[in-house]
C-alpha cells in the first residue's frame, strides 16, 4: 500500500488547542451537559465499559469510540480517561493496534472474536485525537497514529476493478474474498477520517475519505444508500449475504454526511426526500427502506431516530430549525448515542439547523 505519511507543524499547532470546530459549539456543551450526564448514567458503567442496551448488555469498539468522542465534546477528561483504560484493557487484545470489535461480559471467553471492526477503530481513533487536542496528553496522538497506521495497513485496499480509488473494508478478516469485496457504507465517517489523518500523517485515511464520498454518491444516484453493498470487476451490486436494504446502519450515512459539512450531498437528499413524505407527528420514523421503491419496512418511535429525521430534513430545506426532540435516555444505546451526534452536527455545521 502506497502511504505517504505527513505530520506538519500547522496541524500539530492546530491540535494544540481545542479543534476548530469547537468555536460552533461554544455554550452548547454547558447548555447540553445535562443530556451527557444522562447519557453517562445510562449507558457507562463506572469501570468505563460502554453498554448496548439490545445486545445482550455486551460492549463494542464502536460504543467505546462514540462514547470517547462524546467526551471530548462535553469535556469531560474523567469520563474519557474510564472508558479510554477499559478499553486498552478488553479489547486492545490483537498483535497489532486495533480493538477486537466486541465483548461479552458473561461468555467464558469475553472475546471470542477478535476480529476489529474498522468504524470502532476510526472513532477511537479520532476520540484519541480529539483527546490531545482538549486535554494535551502527547500519549493519546501516539495511539491514535498506531491505530491510523494499523487501518490503512489491513482495511484499506484498491477497490475491485479500479486501479485509482480504495475502499474500507469493514474489518481485517472476512470481507475481501474471490475478487469481491463487502462494503458498508455507514463505516465511513469523512470528518473522523480527514481529522485524523491530518493529525497522524496516515494520508491513506483522507484519500479513502474522499473515494467513500465518491462511492456513496455513486450509490445515491439509484436510490437510497443500502447497508452493504458487494464491490468487484463487474461493478457494485446488493449484498448477497448482508442487509441489501437501508437499515439501522446506513442512517448513519446522512447524518456523517452532514456532520462532514457536505449537506448538500445527494445521499442525504435522497434520506430527507422519504423523511417529507412519511415524518409525522405520532408516527414511528423509519429505519428500515427498501432503497429503489423507498418503501417503508421498519419505523421507530425512538427520539434518538427522529433526532436524525429532523436535521436531515433541515439540513435539506436549510429551514430556520431542525425539529429535534429533546434528549432521553429512555431509548436503546444506539438511537441514543446518535441523537447526541445529530444535535452536535446541527450546532458544528448548520447554526439554521439548531433545533427549535
């Protein structure tokens, strides 16, 4: 794999200081540290192991990765540190810098798996990153480069077909086989990937970042982004064997869009065009779509959900507030998380989108 590794005194100096885009949320971390706490309580142990309420109480690289994120959003250097050190303890388990991508707290056996999951390494990642820049600890850039590193050595590969663009593989081991990769969408996060590869000099992360921005528009063009999709000589195609629909994980895809400050990207039009047509009071949003006919397979009443529903749909129309409903932690780990992550986007990127 061809790196060209880059670290610069502009993005050292950068990171020395809070990231630029804490200047739009300047009051909005005080104002929503009670939506933070609620969180903590409901979904951090004191050990510092984040919990998936729906998936039998286990923990995953990705929950301690968006958690960390949190943290360093909320500045909260306490929070972090636990989550942080449980993490290095459980799933830094591998012979190289990425996290085993789950943990079960009563199997035998916690980590039956370690496999990573390459979305858990890049928010990690970019919590590490995010991590030095607020609260100066050199320790946490120095991890963050071993994980950038070990990613774009074991999950970064020339896309089927193309000798010119990559694709992110979602973990090291299981989907690169017989000429044909397995891609998941919502794996890619442009911002996470463009901030970390500044700070790390892995460039092979901000390429990647810009050929997923190109592949996700690709897909967009015929419909709604899907979960998976297969990738070979031929050309793109639905998954044979995963989710072919736009489910629980590509609704991600909008919401990183937008928190990308790219929200006019055609993924997220094609999002908000079935949110205008089905978003209504009392009504579950949806979660599951088949992505040509859009039809509706799956709808939520998760505020977490409805949370995207309405920065996406602001995000479209650029109206004066997006209609997001206040936080609750009376939902599932992951709507939760993410109706965090919509109200952060709104206020980083789109001040009209601030919700009303």
């Amino acid at each position: 794999m061809n790196r060209r590794h880059f670290i610069c005194g502009s993005a050292l100096a950068a990171l020395a200081t809070p990231l630029g885009a804490q200047t739009a949320l300047d009051g909005f971390d005080q104002k929503a540290r009670p939506l933070w706490e609620a969180w903590k309580d409901r979904f951090l142990r004191a050990d510092g192991r984040v919990v998936d309420t729906l998936q039998q109480e286990s923990s995953h690289s990705e929950g301690q990765g968006y958690g960390m994120v949190l943290a360093t959003f909320f500045d909260d250097a306490e929070a972090f540190s636990r989550m942080y050190q449980w993490t290095e303890r459980n799933l830094a388990v591998r012979n190289d810098s990425l996290l085993a991508w789950r943990w079960l707290p009563d199997a035998v056996n916690a980590v039956p798996d370690r496999n990573n999951a390459s979305d858990g390494d890049l928010f990690y990642a970019w919590a590490l990153v995010r991590a030095y820049a607020r609260f100066g600890d050199p320790a946490h850039l120095t991890r963050a480069q071993g994980i950038a590193e070990a990613l774009a050595a074991t999950c970064i590969v020339a896309m089927p077909g193309s000798e010119e663009r990559t694709v992110l593989l979602p973990a090291q081991f299981g989907f690169n086989k017989e000429g044909r990769v397995s891609v998941n969408p919502s794996y890619y996060m442009p911002l996470a990937m463009r901030d970390v590869a500044a700070a790390t000099g892995v460039s092979a992360l901000a390429i990647c970042a810009q050929h997923g921005e190109a592949l996700i528009e690709q897909l967009a063009q015929n419909g709604l982004v899907p979960d998976w999709v297969d990738i070979s000589e031929t050309g793109i195609a639905a998954s044979e064997s995963l989710s072919p629909n736009a489910g629980y994980e590509a609704l991600r895809v909008p919401l990183f869009m937008v928190w990308s400050r790219m929200p006019r990207h055609q993924a997220v039009q094609r999002m908000a065009s079935v949110y205008a047509r089905t978003v209504q009071p009392g009504v579950g949003v949806p979660t599951v779509i088949e992505p040509i006919s859009s039809a509706v397979l799956e709808s939520s009443a998760d505020a977490g959900y409805q949370a995207i529903a309405g920065l996406i749909t602001c995000a479209d129309g650029l109206s004066a507030g997006a209609l997001i409903p206040p936080f609750t932690p009376d939902q599932p780990y992951y709507p939760a998380t993410l109706h965090l992550f919509a109200m952060i986007a709104a206020y980083e990127t789109l001040p009209e989108c601030v919700p009303l």
